[in-house]
C-alpha cells in the first residue's frame, strides 16, 4: 500500500549536511535579518500591526535559520532537539502576535495603506525567493522541514499584508490590519504543531 498524504516524510540523511543546503541556509538567514530590519521601521512608521508583526517573524526565521546551521551534520537527535526549539519559537510568535492585535483593536490604531504595501510586496519577493531555494529540502527531517514551513508561511502571510493593505485603503478602518495579523499568528501555532509533532517522532525512533 502507498504511503499515506498525511505520512510523516522519511528524513533525507545527506541533504542536510551537504553545501548546496548550507549555502541556502546563509542566503535565507542574511535575506532575513536584512528584511526584519526594514520591516519593523517601516511597521513602526506606519502604526501597522501586521508588518511590525512579519518583521517579528523574519527575526525569528532568521534566527531558525542560524540553528540549522548550527545543527547541520550533527545526529538527527540533536537536528530533532534543535526543531522543537524551533517549534516553540514558532508557538510565542504566535500567541505574541495575537495578543498584540487584540490590543490594536482595543487601544486604536490608523496604519499607513501604501507604506503596507510597498513593504508588504518586497517581503514577498524575498520570502517567496527562499521559499523556492528550500523546496526541495520540503520533505526531510523535522529540521528541514520546519525551515520549509516558516519559509511558507512568511510567503502566505505576505500575500495577506498585501490584501490588509487594500482593505485598510479601501475602508479606510484599521480592522483588515488586524485581521491578518491574527491569521499570521494562526500559521505560526499551526506550523509550530507541525514541527513539534515530527521532532517528537524523530526523538522516538532515534
């Protein structure tokens, strides 16, 4: 019988430690740092809730990605160990990012349509730049994969930046900033489980 769609993926045991996977993993981590920078000024300039909180997110991936290499070559208990780090990381920016939205919505807050915009785009082009470098690597242990994951989501709640941006244009109300940002921090928790759940696995059968 075929492995199932919802089968955790078999670990690829060379890829981890090989130079192509080292190389992405330096571009993803200085694309990352570069664009938290430009993006929590830019959130603050912009009183938006839902940038300052994707400049929070490409800290942390930045960071996620520092582990990795710190981890590559190393026994697939340590890369396991180093993913579930990763996967509470994923789990505080999360609950950070709601509980920050919920403030938005009860102290106010009026953020900047076209600054959302402009930024918003730049961090796709960048996020779904390293999304495609780490495609490949989708389906290998509980590390790599939860590179993959974060590389997937920033993709995904960049597009919704985008579309905050056009429904705080449009409405001219602050609420469409707020809603993305609590969807972000929906796929932070999602991917945290996703990632916690294979380390955990790894952990087992390692």
């Amino acid at each position: 019988m075929g492995k199932s769609c919802c089968q955790t993926p078999e670990p690829d045991g060379n890829a981890h430690n090989n130079p192509r996977w080292r190389l992405i993993l330096w571009i993803a981590l200085i694309a990352n740092a570069a664009m938290f920078v430009v993006e929590i000024v830019a959130g603050v300039a912009a009183a938006s809730r839902a940038l300052q909180a994707d400049a929070l997110d490409f800290f942390g991936d930045a960071a996620n990605y520092a582990i990795s290499l710190g981890v590559a070559g190393l026994a697939l208990s340590w890369r396991a160990k180093a993913a579930l780090v990763k996967a509470a990381t994923m789990l505080v920016f999360g609950l950070w990012v709601i509980g920050y939205a919920v403030y938005g919505l009860v102290v106010g807050s009026n953020p900047a349509p076209q600054t959302m915009g402009v930024i918003g785009t730049l961090a796709l082009v960048v996020n779904v730049f390293v999304a495609l470098m780490l495609f490949r690597y989708r389906e290998g242990d509980a590390n790599m994969r939860s590179v993959w994951i974060c590389s997937r989501n920033d993709a995904i709640g960049n597009i919704a930046v985008l579309g905050a941006a056009l429904g705080v244009f449009g409405t001219g109300q602050a609420w469409p900033d707020l809603l993305v940002a609590a969807i972000m921090a929906g796929l932070a928790i999602w991917g945290s489980v996703e990632v916690f759940g294979q380390a955990r696995e790894e952990l087992a059968h390692g």
